[in-house]
C-alpha cells in the first residue's frame, strides 16, 4: 500500500546493491564495489559497510528528489551496438534489444553487432553453455566489413579486440565515479562480478584498476532478484529543519520531531508485521558548507 512509482525507478539495480553487499559481507570483505553487467548497460556500486546512498539524482534526464542507492550507469551491456561510423569506434549507447539481439544468436532481423557477438569472436563466451547454438561467422563478417573499412590493416580480431576494451574503458571510469572521485582507493575493494555478462570483462577491468580480489557468487546471473529477497523492510520519512547553523542546542531541538517521525515509521512497519523491538531507527541530517548549495 506503501508504494509508489519512485521507489521503482532503478529498482532492479538496486536489488542488485543489497545483493552483492550480502554477498560481499558473507565472504569477508567488508569492502566492495559492484559489477553489474547485464544486457544494455552496466551499473557499479560502492560498499564501505553501509549502502551508499543519495537524495537528489537524475535519471533519464528527469531529476528525482527522493532517497535511492548510489548507482552510477553506463552503457555497455552484452546487446551494446558496437560500429564504426567513418570516425571513430564506438561501443552504445544503443542497443540490439532482446530481440533480434546481437548477430550471433542467428535472428534473421539482426542487423547489428553487439558486444556479445566481439566476446565471441574472441573466445570469451562459452558457447556450449547456451540454450541454442551461436553463429560465430555472422559477426565475423561484419567485423571483416569495419575491418576494410579502416583500411589500416588490422584483422577482423583485432578490430573486435579494440571494441572490447572501448567497452571496458567505459565500465572501469564508472567504477571510478563511485570509488576513486569520491575519495575512495579502488584497490583497496573487492570487485563482485554480477550479471548476465559480467564475468566476460572483470579479470581485464581489475588489470586496469589494479583491482586484485573478484569475488563471483554462484547466483551472480540472479544477484539482483537474490538481493531483493534480502532486503530489508523499511520505510523512510523527512522533515524540513529549516537552514541553521549545526550546534547542540540545534540539534536538541530536533528531538521532538524525530521522535515523532521514528513514531509514525515503526507504527506504518507494525502494521506490515514488523515487531517494534526487531526495527532499527536512523537518523540522518542533510548538511551543506554555509555559502553552497551542495548536500554533504
């Protein structure tokens, strides 16, 4: 009765943050950043002990103010498109879809090489344990075509080679949004792998990074789904406090309200079957520096 359609938006992906936190947790890394690596895109993560989160983020160009994990996307996903355009190679942001999907998987619609069909022509994919046979010659032939194109000599591997690590120059930037630009020493984290297709780029993406643990769970192709069974119940609510400056007698005053808000939220978890002694209570504070507009 609670829901509503915000609390959807990236709702898989953040099935996907609990999960490889649980994961993580359960293997002894307290630390970890998420690999998630599907069919159109690719979303990281970071773990530090909590569920990094934010307030205020924009999705699809709409900017949403509400709570959600801290996810940051990027296009590159087994159907990502990849083509040569007469300038540069270029791996998304469109995809193949589901249907016809990348050339390999023999669609007589299928126009397009996608990231999969490169892992394939590059021995990356293990073909016999798909559901039906895969057509190594159709991407081939297109890599062949972007090959001439070129005109530089190169061979139709090494020009899916060269896809394959735009695809990954990619995935390892967005690893560093959520790592690296926010203070935070990739090295020092694990890397679980998730997704579709995942394990088809990490062992490069940790060389560059100078990752050395990758941690692959044997549901990292349902992690999402698995995380959002393992989420916890819970529920949220905000209060303006006004703008003053952050002193005791401020934040005293402030008892009474959230009081009254850690009221209403376990009396809303009660209702849904949550016993009042088995919910924990947070409290937050929005801050920003005097002078900005920046929530730290």
């Amino acid at each position: 009765a609670r829901f509503r359609g915000p609390h959807a938006i990236l709702s898989g992906p953040a099935g996907g943050v609990v999960g490889f936190a649980r994961v993580a947790e359960g293997a002894g890394f307290p630390r970890a950043i998420g690999f998630d690596m599907g069919g159109t895109s690719t979303d990281v993560s970071r773990y530090d002990g909590q569920l990094d989160r934010v307030y205020e983020k924009e999705v699809a160009g709409v900017r949403v103010r509400a709570p959600m994990m801290n996810i940051h996307t990027v296009a590159a996903g087994g159907g990502s498109v990849c083509c040569f355009d007469g300038y540069r190679m270029t791996v998304g942001p469109d995809s193949t879809g589901a249907r016809p999907g990348p050339l390999c998987y023999g669609h007589p619609d299928g126009r397009e090489l996608a990231l999969t069909d490169i892992n394939l022509v590059l021995g990356r994919l293990q073909a016999d344990r798909f559901p039906f046979p895969l057509d190594r010659d159709r991407p081939l032939r297109a890599l062949e075509e972007i090959a001439q194109r070129l005109g530089d000599g190169r061979s139709a591997e090494e020009v899916a080679q060269g896809f394959f690590e735009i695809a990954n120059i990619g995935m390892a930037e967005a690893i560093r949004q959520v790592s690296v630009a926010q203070g935070y020493d990739v090295r020092h984290y694990a890397l679980v792998v998730f997704g579709g297709a995942g394990g088809q780029h990490a062992c490069a993406l940790a060389r560059t990074l100078g990752v050395t643990t990758l941690l692959v769970h044997s549901l990292g192709g349902v992690l999402s789904a698995y995380g959002m069974g393992l989420a916890d119940v819970s529920w949220h609510g905000e209060f303006d406090a006004g703008r003053v400056p952050l002193t005791d007698p401020a934040l005293a005053s402030l008892e009474e309200r959230f009081t009254a808000l850690e009221k209403v939220g376990r009396d809303a978890l009660e209702a849904e079957g949550i016993p009042r002694t088995s919910s924990l209570c947070i409290r937050r504070l929005e801050l920003r520096y005097r002078g900005t507009e920046a929530l730290v």
